[in-house]
C-alpha cells in the first residue's frame, strides 16, 4: 500500500473513531412511598399506587427514547431486586453515612455556612422509609444516575378525609441552593415544570404557589447533602381532585402527565447537551 493510499485509508477512518459514542443518560425513577407506608389516601386510593402507576408509564416513555438508560425503585411486585438487595446490604453503611451527612451539615449550620430554610411542613418518613430513600441516593450516586425523578400526589393535613380539601394543582421541589445538587437540579425543575404547565394548574397552596419550590429537608431531594445528582420531586396534584376521581379519568390524566415529564427532562438534556460541557451528574 502507497503512502497515499495509506493516507486515505486513515482519512476514511476518522470519522469511525472519532464519533464519540453518545452516551446514555442514566434516570432513576422513584414512585413515592410503598406497600408499608403509602402516603396519603383518598376513598380508598392509595397515594404509593397512584405513583407506581405514573411512575411506569414514564419508565415506559424513556425506555423507547436511546438517549436514556431508565430504572425505577419499585413496580407492582415491590421493590426491585436489586433495591431491596442494596437495602437489606448495606443497612449498616446507610445508617452510617445519615449520621455522618447529618453531623456535616449540623455543623455547616452552626458555623453559619449554611442557614436553615424554612420549608414547606411534610409528614416525617418512618425510620424504614429513611433508610430507604437515604439509601436511593447512595445507589444513585455509586450507579452514575444522571437524574433522579421523584413521582407523588399531594395532600396536607385535614380532618374530613373523606371529603375532597381545598387545595389544588401540581408543585415542583428542587433542592434549596444550600445542597451541593442545588445548581444541577434547578434547571432540570424548571424544564419539567414548563412542560406540566401546558395542561396544569400551579398548586394554588400559597407555599407552593411559586410552582417550583425550593426544598432543604427532603431526603428525596438530598437533605444533609447526601446527593450529587440532580433530584426533583414532582407533586402532581392533590389527591382529591376531580380529574381523578374516576379509575378512567385517572389514567388519562397520568397518560399526560407521563409523557410531559417525559418532554420536560428530554428537552432538560437535549439543551445540556447543546452546552459545551459534558452531561453525567
Ligand atoms: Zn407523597
């Protein structure tokens, strides 16, 4: 082979090796809650349920898009094997990095490096439920995860549970700017937002109002900084409200809901990936 043709040769194969493989950007879906402790409840749906269904249809949406590599926490059968694997493992290693998380960030609040935020009031999560969400953003962070998408429904505290409150629309919380995935995570909050504001009214809750709220106590969110990644968690309604009252109008709704977050966290990476700097949490 001549020199030349050498150098052809070589030409021809540049472009084989110098398209960069695109990498897939890991998601982490969480339905919220779980069998043992459901969250809240309205005429006999159950909040843990409502999010395992949407959380599927959006596992089901970003499995067909390559640009995403998707795991979710649990589905109908429970917690996934290697959840409930990871948790069982490594208890000890979770209760231990909650102490020491919790006795770094204590201390960045008494030097005064860090104020503490006054958030919106949430149900405290049993010690089984801590451990767990703890540990979901210790799996995250070994396993690379890019995003970690939290799925909910809404209440607050009331009397007449049977009856249907007062509040309604969705709500975005990010982690408050204190917590080291504050930067990351805004961004990603405000795409999913935009999207779900096509179709959805803010929570009229006034501490919600904002639409996306900024949170430093949810462990879902990286509380005591326990998360690099980037985190949202999405209130997608107040339980009680007409446009679920129905199995029917339910599903429609999630169908939607689904397949916004979807377009949201999509056009979040399409737009991170149009910046010079490298996506990955
Ligand atoms: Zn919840």
């Amino acid at each position: 082979m001549s020199l030349s043709n050498l150098f052809i040769l070589l030409l021809l194969l540049i472009p084989v090796f110098s398209v960069s493989a695109k990498t897939s950007v890991k998601v982490l879906i969480v339905p919220g809650h779980d069998d043992g402790s459901w969250g809240t409840e309205f005429l006999g749906v159950k909040e843990a349920d409502m999010n395992v269904k949407l959380a599927l249809m959006l596992y089901d949406r970003l499995k067909q898009d390559k640009n995403f590599e998707v795991f979710i926490t649990r589905d109908w059968n429970g917690y996934k094997k290697e959840f409930a694997d990871y948790f069982q493992n490594n208890e000890e290693v979770i209760l231990q990095f909650i102490k020491n998380s919790k006795e770094k960030f204590d201390d960045k609040i008494r030097n005064g490096e860090v104020e503490e935020f006054e958030n919106v009031y949430h149900n405290d999560a049993s010690d089984g439920m801590v451990l767990k969400l703890y540990g979901i953003n210790k799996w995250a962070d070994e396993n690379n995860i890019g995003a970690v998408i939290h799925i909910h429904f809404n209440d607050y505290p009331r009397t007449k549970t049977h009856q249907r409150g007062k509040y309604k629309g969705f709500a975005v919380y990010i982690p408050e700017e204190s917590l080291k995935n504050s930067k990351a995570s805004s961004p990603l909050g405000f795409f999913v937002f935009n999207s779900l504001f096509k179709n959805y009214y803010i929570s009229d809750y006034k501490k919600e109002s904002g639409g996306v709220v900024p949170d430093q106590s949810l462990i879902a969110l990286g509380a005591n900084n326990t998360l690099n990644t980037r985190s949202v968690l999405i209130e997608y309604g107040y339980i009680y409200e007409r446009i679920f009252s129905t199995y029917y109008k339910r599903e429609a709704q999630m169908k939607r809901m689904a397949k916004q977050t979807y377009e949201g966290i999509k056009k979040y990476f399409d737009y991170l990936a149009q910046k010079p700097h490298k996506i990955g949490a």
